[in-house]
C-alpha cells in the first residue's frame, strides 16, 4: 500500500475517518502532478488483427530485417530521429540542489513536455542512480541507439562539462546541456537587443558574469565567440584571472579568453564602469555595486527565486532589466531556446549542436521582438508562437552550411 504525502504543517491533515489527507487537497500542484505529466500515445491504430499484423508480428519483422541490412533507415521507420533523451543525476535540480533522481524526475517530466509543447518534440525523462561522470558517459552511451538527441539536464559543475565533452566525443548525435547553453543562448539574444535599443553593438560592451558554474562559464564563452568587447566573471573569491593559484581546470581556461582588462578583485570592483551584469550566482549584490556600473548599463538579474539585484533597484540604475522570473518583464527563460534548438537539429539529422547553431539560435531568438524592442521588451515570451520556428529554421540552416546536417 502507498503511503500517502502529508503537509507536517497542516493542522488538519486527517480526514473524517481518520486517514491522512493527501497534499491534493492544499496544494493544486500536488493535483496536477498526481500519476504524472506525461503519456505515451500511439501515432497509429491498432483496431483489429491486420492492423495488429502491421504494427507488430508478423509485419514488424520486415522493417526491423530492413533497418539490420541499412542502419540509417532507424531513423525513418522508428521514432528515433524525433525523440530526446532528457538525462539526469539528480544533483544540481532548479535551486533544490543535489535531491537524488527521484526527486528530480517531476522537473525532467516537466522539460518533455515542454519539449512537445514548444517544439513538437517527443522527449523521454531519464534519471539515473549513479553519480560519477564515467559511469553516466557509459550509461547514456548505451541507451543511445533509441534517441535522436540527448539533452543532460540538472548535473553538477564541473562534472556536467567533461560528462557531455565525453558524450560529444563518442556520439554521433546532438548532446546539449541546457543548463549551460540553453541559458547562454537566451541570454545573448536579450543582450544583442538591448544593445541595439541603446544604439550600441555587444563589441562595445564589457560584461561581468556573477558565478563561474555550468551557466556562468557557457554564457562567457557564448559572449567572446559573438564579439563581446570584454567580459570578467567572477565566483565567490572574487574576478577569474590568471594570476589566481585556486582554479578548477575549467576556471584556467576560462581565464584565458576572459578578461582582457586584467581586473583583479572582487565582483563589486569588476562592476565599477561596467556596461552589464549577468547574474548566475544565486548570490545578493550590493546597491552600491550597481550604482558604480556605466551609465546606461544592463542588468540581468537572473538567480530564482531571488534576483542577485531586485528589480526595483536596478532600474534605478540601468536602461534594462531583465531576470529568470516570470512575473517580472523580460524573463530569461530556457524555454525559448531548447524546444527550437533541437528541433531544428533534429529536422536535418545534424551529428552535433555547434557553437554556430548555438549563436544563430539567438540571433533568430532576437529578430522575434523585431520592431517592438523596447527596455521593457528586449527578449520575447516563452507563449509567443513564432519562437519556436525561428529558432527551429535558423538551427537547421546553420547545420548544413556548417557540414554536420544528415539530410
């Protein structure tokens, strides 16, 4: 028998005979989630004995002989070439931290459907029970054959940059952690807009990152490859630079291509005179901080649920203001990017998401606000229905003129 889920806040958690009462009854997301979000739904119909002839034996056996004698029909004859792996560890889950897979499968529920609703792509939750980046390089290597794609989801830094290093090297098919590009692609549209309402290009800009994790290092390098005229990150002791004697082998490379300046010092010292900041961090700054940045500057304030700068004081100071919340203009939401991204990747069969693919993403994501840019309006909402397709088109017209599209 299942135990049931009481709130130990609730004065009232039994019902009249006495049992528990479940967290349904309070808490309207415990409904929506009860037995699950998602489906699987058969595209064909099995009505009777030739349809089920067709779909199963003896019918199935010539497709599969087929795919046995020409393996690149899998694609064609199997939902393979549509269909996402969405894998996780369970160790670094939205701001709940390392929660276990269990735990975590709610949000990896949560990213398919998104993937259906926003890209039309069928996408299945994988949480795995192990933690070292070996054995999920091994795993997901194994369970490859079935998917299109895989998208890592919710893994830990730094283990999250060697585990899809190790699967982009071994695999022939597109491997994309979210949290780092999905981030990175939103947030360079956002920013190519508010430069253009400013008259500016992102060549004029020089940009400080709060937080040297999975998104703070993929936004760094996403920033430098589209031209950014500088760009210092900064984790909790204080600017990455190479004179620093602590760094992770993921924080010296990043000081190799950041900070032209040479900035040394703590995040607040890397704000004065700075065009924009881009928090990740999770962390508070200091109002004075912002005050000290350029006049004009841009603030992205993108920790949940609690901005690194409430918005309130930032626009005391910057021209735009953006944050990963959605009761708030101009959210920062991976939504906006990994529906279309892989969609467009999968419709030309591509091998790999490269960094072209990544910036055009963007670059399609930007030209979606169009001539309605405004400071409140730099970055369109996850419900506007050309996202998806402009993402999608540009995506695949980047693959093939880079030469890793199939088809």
């Amino acid at each position: 028998m299942a135990a049931e889920i009481v709130n130990p806040r609730s004065d009232s958690s039994t019902d009249q005979d006495g049992g528990a009462e479940p967290l349904d009854s309070f808490d309207p997301a415990f409904a929506l989630h009860r037995g699950g979000k998602m489906a699987v739904q058969a595209t064909v119909p099995v009505r009777d004995k030739d349809d089920l002839s067709l779909a199963y034996t003896p019918g199935v056996a010539r497709v599969c002989t087929a795919i046995a004698e020409q393996p690149e029909l899998v694609n064609d004859y199997t939902w393979k070439s549509s269909v996402v792996a969405v894998v996780t560890d369970g160790t670094a889950v939205l701001g709940l931290g390392d929660i276990g897979p269990e735990a975590s499968l709610p949000v990896m529920e949560g990213k398919a459907i998104l993937f259906k609703q926003f890209g039309g792509v069928d996408a299945v939750p994988i949480a795995l029970a192990c933690t070292d980046a070996d054995e999920i390089v091994e795993t997901v290597v194994r369970l490859a054959p079935s998917f299109g794609g895989v998208n890592l989801e919710d893994i830990s830094a730094p283990r999250c940059f060697e585990i899809e290093r190790k699967l982009q090297e071994r695999l022939d098919i597109p491997v994309f952690h979210d949290d780092q590009h999905g981030t990175a692609v939103v947030t360079l549209a956002a920013l190519r807009n508010a430069a253009r309402l400013s008259g500016r290009t992102i060549a004029e800009l020089r940009a400080v990152i709060s937080g040297a994790g999975a998104a703070g290092v993929a936004i760094a390098k996403m920033l430098v490859e589209a031209g950014i005229g500088d760009v210092a990150v900064a984790d909790r002791k204080g600017i990455v630079s190479a004179d620093r004697q602590d760094l992770t082998s993921v924080k010296r490379e990043l000081a190799e291509f950041t900070n032209k300046a040479g900035l040394t010092g703590t995040l607040e010292d890397a704000l004065d005179g700075a065009d924009v900041f881009i928090g990740v961090s999770g962390g508070t700054v200091a109002e004075e901080a912002v005050a000290s940045m350029a006049k004009g500057a841009f603030v992205f304030a993108m920790a949940n649920p609690n901005p690194e700068v409430h918005p309130d004081v930032a626009h005391k100071y910057a021209a735009v203001v953006a944050t990963g919340r959605s009761d708030f203009p101009n959210q920062i939401n991976n939504v906006l990017a990994f529906p279309g991204i892989f969609a467009g990747a999968l419709q030309v069969r591509a091998s790999r998401i490269t960094e072209g693919m990544k910036i055009a993403a963007a670059e399609a994501l930007a030209g979606v606000v169009g001539d309605d840019l405004a400071a409140d309006y730099v970055i369109p909402s996850p419900f506007d229905e050309r996202v998806a397709p402009a993402v999608t088109a540009a995506v695949a017209a980047a693959a093939r003129a880079e030469g890793v599209a199939r088809r």
